[in-house]
C-alpha cells in the first residue's frame, strides 16, 4: 500500500512508538507525521517510511486541518 497525505500510521520505531499518526507531507526520502498534541501541524516529524505500519484509515477529505480537530480523529480511530 502506498503512503499518502492524511494516511494514518502507526509507528513501529521511535519514541512514538505505538502510537497512530496522520501523514501531513513526504519527500522523495521522508514522510511527515502530525498528531495535534506533541507533533503539531506546523512542525511534524520527519520519520522514515519503513518504520511505519500503514493503515487503511485516510482523512486526506478532512484537510485542512487544525491540531485540535486531529486529536479528535486519532482518539476516535483508537
């Protein structure tokens, strides 16, 4: 499955381990991972794609979005 912008993840490495984050960009080596509390919209982590488990979740219809409508999607997919 290919990784697309809104796609939620879970991360399998890192200190986020565990945790489900939404894809708010990518580059040719990186994706960009948000969740509204620690990794705001403005400042994402960059994370290497192998070290993600994709879902089939994507929220890409629900873009734009704010830090708190984020949280709000995350906790309710959990």
């Amino acid at each position: 499955m290919k990784i697309s912008l809104g796609q939620l993840v879970i991360c399998r490495k890192g200190k986020e381990k565990g945790r489900l984050m939404c894809v708010t960009g990518a580059d040719e080596k990186y994706i960009y991972l948000a969740d509204g509390r620690e990794r705001l919209l403005e400042k994402p982590k960059r994370k290497n794609p192998k070290h993600v488990e994709i879902t089939d979740k994507n929220i890409s219809n629900m873009f734009p979005l704010t830090d708190k409508a984020l949280r709000k999607i995350l906790l309710s997919e959990v």
